[in-house]
C-alpha cells in the first residue's frame, strides 16, 4: 500500500533502491511537473528539497533519464543539513539518494553536497555557506563515489576541513552507498561506516605504511652492496 503522497510508480522505483516509504516521508521528497532544459519540456520529476532551519532553500528536481535542475538563484547548501547541526559527527555523500540510503540503515547525521562532483576543481560555494554547520564536528566521513571525481571531491572537501577529522570509506566493488545498499543491505552498509579510515597526514605515517617494503625485506633480506673489484 502506498503511504506516501508519491505515484506508486516512483515509489516502487525507490523501493527497488533499497528506500522505504518511511524514509520518503521522513526525507520530505515530493513530485510533480518541471521545465527542464536539457530536454526543452515539461516532464514529471523527483524533488529532492533543501531546508535550512525548516525554511525550504533550495529544490533539486531529477528525471527519469537523470537529468538534473537546481532552482535558479537559491542558495546552495548540502541536503538534510538540519540533521547535523547539533551532532559532533557527519557522513558527507555526493547524492541525495545516498542520503536515504544512510538513512535508510540508521545513519541521521548525513548530508549530500547539491552539485555532485567532477575531475577539476569543484565549486564548494555550498560549503562557505555552511561552514558553521562543521564548526564543532570531531569526526568527519567523506563517503563520496568510488570513482575519480568522487575521490577528487573527497581530497578537496578533506582539505577545506581539516584532513586530521575525516576520515574515508570504501565502497568496495559499488559505485556509491545506494549501489552499496542494493547490493549487500542495511548491515553491511553500516559496517562500511565502522571500517572508515583516518586521512594519511603528510610527514606521519606508520609501520602499516611500511607493510610491502618490510614483507619484501623479510622475504629476500639485504640485497648485496656495490664491489668494484669485480
């Protein structure tokens, strides 16, 4: 039965990633018809909606097709930033349904950046306007796609707040945590949040860092020094 305000079509096409209706509601996602520019019509979307304070800021309308719109001159700011502002630790996704997928297996403190990510250097415009939100966060997962321009986002969102507080996930074989949801399920999904791993600090590391060099060193020993005699 369809609990929700939505077409059971987009329902069941949620469903089919791994969301609830409980977390369609919760997550406040709305449909209904939008000009989009990259198909010059009206077509039915998916509205992903932005709120800061409960006051709705931003709308980020999606297709079938996966075309996607902001609307025009609102403010940037992440997705679900409600949800940290009084947390002291935070999961950034590069999507909005990786939000609901983290919400779907227990996560609240996670928020989307709104403009995905890309291989050169990404507006953060998003994040100067929210940067009081991070201000007293101790802990910091950067959980962005597992491809180039993800690992892009993740290296310049780590350096804007401060490599020491984030920390990296791995999505493994998965493009993203909604793939990661689909694929392996909630309990799994919470254990890629639990293997999170601290950023390397320049000029520290670790005897781990070191792992291959020793190994080798153990298996072959010294190699033999220079003789000029010969």
């Amino acid at each position: 039965k369809n609990n929700t305000e939505l077409s059971g079509s987009l329902v069941k096409w949620f469903e089919g990633r791994g969301i609830s209706q409980f977390t369609l509601r919760q997550m406040k996602v709305t449909e209904g018809k939008e000009f989009m520019p990259q198909d010059n019509k009206i077509l039915n979307t998916v509205q992903f909606n932005y709120f800061r304070n409960d006051v709705l800021t931003n709308i980020k309308y999606r297709t079938g097709n996966k075309h996607f719109k902001l609307f025009k001159d609102a403010e940037l700011i992440f997705y679900n930033l409600d949800a940290i502002k009084e947390s002291k630790s935070v999961i950034i996704t590069e999507g909005e349904i990786d939000v609901l997928s983290f919400y779907e297996a227990g996560f609240r403190n996670v928020v989307s950046v709104p403009n995905g990510a890309s291989t050169g250097k990404n507006n953060l415009q998003y994040l100067d306007n929210c940067i009081d939100y991070f201000e007293n966060k101790k802990e910091i997962i950067l959980a962005t796609d597992n491809d180039l321009p993800g690992i892009n986002l993740r290296n310049e969102l780590s350096s804007r707040l401060g490599i020491e507080r984030c920390y990296k996930v791995s999505f493994k074989d998965c493009k993203d945590g909604n793939e990661y949801l689909v694929k392996y399920g909630k309990e799994e999904l919470i254990t890629v949040i639990k293997n999170k791993e601290a950023f390397p600090v320049e000029g520290i590391f670790t005897t781990l860092n070191l792992f291959d060099e020793l190994e080798l060193l153990f298996k072959s020993g010294l190699k033999k020094g220079y003789r000029d005699w010969e």
